[in-house]
C-alpha cells in the first residue's frame, strides 16, 4: 500500500498530480483511519495507464472515458481498443514530424559544419 507521497515519488510525478487524479476519479485510492488516501497495486498499473495516454497528448476528459470504460469490464473492449488505435495512429504521425524535425536539423547542422570549416580554412 502506498500513500500520495510514496506514490508520486515511484510514479516520478507530483503529489498534486497524485490528488488531481483521484479527484477527476482517474486514479483509484481508498481512505486509511486518519483518512489519508492510499493506494494499491492496481492503482499504481492504473497510474502507468494514466501517464501514458497523457504523453499521447489525451485530454482528462478522454483519459477519464478510457478509465470509465476500464470500469465496465470486459464489455468495453473493443470501445478501449478502438480508443488505443487512435492514440497509436496519432503517435505515429508525431513520430513521422520529429523524424522530419530531426532530418532538418541534421541538414543544418552538416551545413554549419561545412561553413565553419571552410571559414578556418580561409584565414
């Protein structure tokens, strides 16, 4: 079992991002006696969801759907499913720009190399 503080320190994220989960009811916690939240296992496989469909840029709102739709249980498979592809599909278009970003700094790079070398070459 882990408490918020634990928690964000596995995850690598704050505890305000911990608190903003459970309260958008991403992330589920149960109260300890002094009412503290803590979390179990699952919660932190639930977490590791959360923060990937957040890098693929999902909104809460769309990350809280996904969440829902885990909930409902094996009935929402292929709405999950369907959710990922997409998220994979726009991934893959991020991939393909940093790529074209990457190949343009190359450019430049190779650019001003041969630029500063012939610059030294010339005093």
């Amino acid at each position: 079992m882990y408490h918020v503080k634990e928690l964000a320190r596995l995850a690598g994220v704050t505890e305000h991002t911990i608190r903003f989960y459970t309260d958008q009811d991403l992330l589920p916690c149960r109260r300890d006696a002094n009412n503290r939240r803590i979390f179990d296992e699952s919660a932190v496989e639930t977490l590791t969801v959360i923060q990937c469909l957040k890098h693929c840029g999902m909104s809460i709102e769309a990350i809280k759907r996904y969440t829902d739709l885990y909930k409902l249980g094996d009935v929402s498979l292929h709405d999950r499913y369907q959710i990922i592809l997409e998220q994979r599909e726009l991934a893959y278009q991020r991939l393909q720009e940093a790529q074209e970003v990457v190949a343009y700094m190359e450019q430049k790079v190779a650019y001003y190399e041969q630029a500063m070398a012939a610059k030294s070459n010339n005093i």
